[in-house]
C-alpha cells in the first residue's frame, strides 16, 4: 500500500469532511488519521488526512481526480507522498547546539529529510558537517557585502532543490525580499525572553531580573524580525540557587527540542498558516515513531 497525505484550506461550510472521505473511500484509500479544525474569527477550515491507496492509486491521478471536489468547496488543496523525503538546508552561525543536535536526529533516523547542505557566516562547524558527508558552505557576511552574500545564499538554495532552510541559530538577518520569496519556507528558533531582554546576554539579564522560566519559540521568518507565525515553544523552570551558566545550558536545551518538533511538525505537513498565526495539528497517538521515520 502507499501511504499519503492530503491537507487541504477552505472557507468554512458545512459538508467538507463528508466529501473528502467519500472521495478517498470511493478511490480505494484507507484513512489512517485525521485531524481537522474550524476558525471561528477567520472562518476558515483546516484539515490534514493520512491515507493508505489499497488499489495502487498513483498520486497524480487522485490529485487530478480531486480537482472537482477541491473546486467546489474552494480548497486549497495539496497531495503528499509520506515517503518522499524533503531537502532541507541548515544555516548556522557560531552556536551549534541545534546544529547537533538536528544532525544527530538525522543520523539515527529520527528525522527523515534530506540534509542537502549547511551555510555558514562562520568556519567552526566546517569539519563536523563535512564528516556527516553534508555539503559545507561557507558565506560570509559583512555590512558592505550583504545584498552579494544573500544573492549566492539564494543559489545555493535553488541549486540544491531545497524545500526547507532551518535557521539553527543563524545570526543574521534576511532581507525582506528573501523572507518573502520564501514565506512558509524558513523556520527559526531563538529563545522567549524577547521583547523584554534584547542583545547580547539575554540569559544573563534574566538571571539577574530573577527570572523563573527559560523558553524557546520556533516560527517562520517573516520581514517583521521574530515575530512570525509562531510553530512550536516550550519553557523550563529555573530557581534562584541556578547561576548564569546553568541558564545558558538549559537555554540550548530547550531550543534545540523545540527547533526539532517545529521541523517535524513541517515535514509531516502538519502546519497551516492562519493570518499572522498557524494551525498545528499535533502528531498521532504513537508519536513521532509513527510518522516519515527512516
């Protein structure tokens, strides 16, 4: 059997459900999860289908045959092979604790994309990538080259077919043209003390403010700095007998699991953008071993 995915957006009304189930059941295709949701402020419909083809369906011919269903409702509407892996680019700066960690879930299986390069400002993790056998790129950024450095960003990214550029800690930011063109299309990850703690050291002012949660937030990049639609966060706890250091390692922590389930969440398709928010669907009850693992 092949397994797929469906996900489809429309204007909410009564009937969706009933006609795509009726649909995939009359092309001999098995559900095998589902998960929907309404948008009363937008009213908008959500809804993200795995289904087993026990005829042999192709992928195509269902894409095409789901053409007049999709017409009716006013779906946007697309069709996934859960076999097929994404190509996803890294970018990294001088911390590499996401980097590690998304190489690692790699390695072992546990995430199953397709680590078609790393970009970096910076030379330190050159020799890590390359023993993964992961091509290297190093580009480096400077006030006075900064539109040249982006533009061969940009071919390096459409040279390699990239679907998804994973910003694990990249320390520079990206032109409102390059946020654009690839809206939907770039997550980041930085930690939750923003607005309050800015610059450099944020662990350090939230040590001494006396903070008591450490949190991470992953979103895609919009022009508006941090501030895109929000995919995935998670705090800890700290006390006041943790020091500074103590902060920094849970800090790296956090945003390294939190930056793993945002990527995963978005390779299994399970993240609608909803206006300046997202709908996320979470995963099946047999977690993460369930879904795209190698």
């Amino acid at each position: 059997m092949s397994d797929y995915v469906v996900t489809v957006t429309c204007p909410s009304r009564r009937g969706i459900v009933a006609a795509i189930a009726t649909f995939l059941a009359e092309h001999g295709c098995n559900i095998t999860d589902s998960a929907q949701f309404d948008d009363p402020e937008t009213g908008r419909f959500f809804m993200r289908v795995s289904f087993a083809s026990e005829t042999g369906a192709g992928l195509p011919a269902l894409r095409d045959a789901f053409a007049a269903v999709a017409a009716e409702f006013g779906m946007a509407a697309e069709f996934f092979d859960g076999d097929e892996r994404p190509n996803v680019l890294i970018m990294v700066s001088r911390f590499g604790h996401c980097l590690n960690d998304l190489l690692y879930r790699w390695r072992i299986g546990g995430l199953p994309v397709n680590i078609c390069g790393v970009i970096s400002n910076h030379m330190d993790y050159q020799k890590l990538v390359v023993n993964h056998d992961i091509p290297f790129h190093h580009v480096e950024v400077t006030k006075e080259n900064k539109p040249q450095a982006e533009a061969q960003i940009m071919r390096i990214i459409e040279r390699s077919d990239t679907d998804l550029v994973v910003l694990a800690r990249y320390m520079q930011i990206l032109s409102d043209e390059m946020c654009t063109k690839m809206s939907g299309r770039i997550i980041n990850i930085h930690h939750s003390f923003l607005p309050s703690f800015k610059g450099a050291n944020p662990y350090k002012q939230a040590y001494q403010r006396g903070v008591k949660l450490i949190g991470a937030t992953a979103h895609y990049v919009t022009a508006v700095l941090d501030e895109g639609p929000i995919i995935e966060q998670d705090t800890v706890r700290v006390s006041h007998a943790q020091s500074p250091a103590d902060y920094v390692s849970l800090g790296r922590d956090v945003e390294s699991q939190v930056l793993a389930r945002a990527v995963h969440a978005h390779i299994n398709h399970r993240v609608f953008l909803n206006g300046s928010k997202t709908v996320v669907f979470p995963a099946s009850p047999g977690g993460y071993a369930s879904e795209r693992m190698g």
